[in-house]
C-alpha cells in the first residue's frame, strides 16, 4: 500500500493505493474513508507517476465515476486498526 505523495486537495485528506491489487483508500476532508476495488492500474500507476495530477480529479473519474469500481464506507472505529491509516 502506497501513500500518494501529499497535494493539495479541498476534499481529499489522505490517499493510499495498491497498484499490485487494484485498490485505493480514501480518507475526505470530512473524516469518512472509503476503500474501493476493482480500480484500474492503469489509473494507478498514472497517478502515481504524474505529480501534478490532482487528486480530487483523481478519485472523482477513476472512483466515485466508474462503474467498475466497487466501493464501501469503513466505519471510524475499524480505520485505526488499519495499517494505512
């Protein structure tokens, strides 16, 4: 799991990917996280590799906005026993 290299975002708080498995976590500026699978490692790695690319654009077209992507709120008590967070 990577953390995606800090940016400036309104909306996103923190960012990990997983280019090996296809997964992306967020954390918003409102405090809920959502884990999402199915993410194209395309997308991934170009994120990854573009460090001027925003990253609410980032996560509104390739998660909020694409039907393959499967996603689930992870409720507060379980964010701190993760080991991204």
């Amino acid at each position: 799991m990577t953390l995606v290299n800090r940016r400036t975002s309104s909306a996103v708080e923190q960012l990990f990917v997983s280019l090996k498995d296809g997964v992306a976590f967020v954390t918003f500026k409102n405090g809920s996280t959502y884990g999402y699978s199915n993410v194209s490692r395309r997308a991934i790695l170009n994120l990854m590799l573009n460090n001027n690319m925003s990253l609410g654009f980032w996560v509104n077209t390739n998660l909020c906005s694409s039907p393959r992507v499967k996603y689930a709120e992870i409720p507060a008590s379980m964010v701190k026993s993760l080991a991204f967070a």
